[in-house]
C-alpha cells in the first residue's frame, strides 16, 4: 500500500535535511558565482575607473576607492540594457573626458 505523500511524487530526503557546513557554504556560493560572475563589469572610462554590476533594481555602478571601498557612482544605466551595451553607453555619457592619453572606454 503506497502513502498518500508517496503517490504525489514527493521524495523525503534520507540526511534529514542536514549539511555539512561545507555543502552549504559551496553550494551558496556556486549560485553566487553562477549568478553574478558575468554581471559584475569593470571599465576603465577615460582613465577613470568605475565598477558596474547588476541587481535586482538594475545596474548599479561604483566607483572604487584606494582603501578598497566602493561609492556609489550616481550613475543611471537603463535597466533593460545588456552587459555589452554598457562600454559604449559609459563612452556617451563621459565623452567629454577624452583625452589624448585616455581615449577609450575599455572593459577591464
């Protein structure tokens, strides 16, 4: 006689639902990793460095600091842009800070 959990196809797990600690500091960070490696950027915007990363707003993007903190760059990148999109975006919008020795937007 099968049970009434049995036959919707729910598995009850053996371990009890127990994980080492190392099962779930890896798995929190593969999805991390899986979810955030390609949508963290950082360009070199006519010489001036500016991180940009997407969230669950949008992009957001940070200027890094020497003591390794970052502040927000108070800069509005449309949400519905793609990572590709975003060099050449940045170069419209600082183009004014082109110079001879600086005179590109790269992705670092």
């Amino acid at each position: 006689m099968r049970s009434r959990r049995a036959s919707h196809g729910s598995v009850r797990p053996l371990n009890c639902g127990f994980m080492r600690h190392s099962e779930v500091r890896r798995s929190k960070s593969d999805a991390l990793d899986g979810r955030m490696k390609s949508e963290r950027l950082r360009f070199d915007v006519f010489g001036r460095r500016i991180d940009v990363e997407r969230t669950e707003e949008g992009w957001a993007a940070f200027v890094p600091g020497i003591d390794g903190k970052r502040r927000p760059a108070q800069i509005a990148i449309p949400p519905e842009f793609e990572a590709d999109e975003i060099a050449r975006y940045l170069g419209d919008l600082f183009h004014e800070s082109a110079s001879s020795k600086h005179p590109t937007v790269r992705l670092l």
